[in-house]
C-alpha cells in the first residue's frame, strides 16, 4: 500500500499517459466512484487538501478512514491491547453501499457537477 501511494506521489496522474483510463468513463461517460482518486492521493502527498477534496471527496474520506483505523490499531497494539477489526455489521454495509451509489448518481448529474474531478 505503501509503495502504490508512493508511486502515485511520484507520478503525477494529471499528466496523460502514465495511468490508463478509468473504463468505466470509457465505456458509459459516467464518472465512477473512483475517477479522480488518483488525483486526489497525489494530491494528499503533496499536503494540498483543497485539491484532493475537489478531485475525490469519496476517496479523501475512505484515505482519511484507514488512517483513522491504523491509527487505532497502533495505539492499542503499543499498549499491548487486543488489536482486532471486525467487518462491519449488515446495516453500516448497506449505509456504505448507499452513499457509493449516491455519491456515483449524483456526480453525473447537473446538481453534483462540483463532484466531478
């Protein structure tokens, strides 16, 4: 993980022909819920928080969350606490499925156009 948020701080996505296109934009047009992801880690390592929330709120807040969880597991493991993530329970999964698919419909439309990358 370490390593791909590396390569992608490196390798700048806005300049074309370094990463392929998202085919899902190829195949329908439609932003997914990941286009501008890239953008927006590249972003993040930069430290330009402006830039990654406009380029991927949806990953901005997915990055924020594992940082969030690794944390919790550090501080708990150093203090010699049982460490364990548990999946989340039926009705958080569906909530998150519901707010991708939100997310991905209103992206595409005229109201969520500040949503695209």
């Amino acid at each position: 993980m370490a390593s791909a948020t590396a390569y992608v701080g490196l390798v700048d996505p806005n300049q074309p022909g370094h990463y392929p296109v998202c085919p899902f934009l190829r195949i329908t047009g439609w932003w997914c819920p990941g286009c501008g992801g890239l953008r927006c880690v590249h972003a993040l390592t930069r430290g330009d928080l402006r830039t990654a929330l406009h380029d991927n709120v949806l990953v901005l807040a997915a990055c924020t969350a594992a940082v969030l969880a690794w944390l919790h597991w550090t501080l708990r493991s150093a203090r010699g606490q049982r460490t364990e993530l548990r999946p989340p329970g039926r009705v958080t999964a569906f909530a998150l499925v519901a707010a991708v698919v939100g997310f991905t419909v209103l992206r595409n439309t005229a109201a969520g156009a500040f949503l695209a990358p």
